[in-house]
C-alpha cells in the first residue's frame, strides 16, 4: 500500500532576494502588462534596466 500514499512534491517556490522582488514590483507597476515570467525574464537579462520593457 505504500505506493498509493500521497507523497509531498519535490521543490518549491523559489525565494528571492527583497531587492529583487522591490525591482520586480518596481517594473511591474511602469509596465502593468507585462506578465510575472517575462519581468523575470527580463530582469535576469538586464538587471539594471527595466525602462526598455517590451511585453507586447
């Protein structure tokens, strides 16, 4: 009966700095259409710039 226990998933959210997450929310609020993964994306690309946001 052991294989029908539910098991806990393996990883979970990762954690961020409280400087990154001031940055995403700074970026987020400049570019309100862009979505979660593309300000990520975009931050891990360019770190100091989120002015040249395109998420269109």
């Amino acid at each position: 009966m052991e294989g029908l226990q539910i098991k806990p998933r393996a990883g979970g959210k990762t954690r961020v700095t409280p400087d990154v997450r001031q940055r995403m929310v700074a970026v987020k609020k400049a570019h309100p259409e862009c979505g979660p993964r593309r300000i990520a994306d975009v931050l891990k690309l360019f770190p100091d710039s989120h002015q040249s946001i395109d998420c269109a």
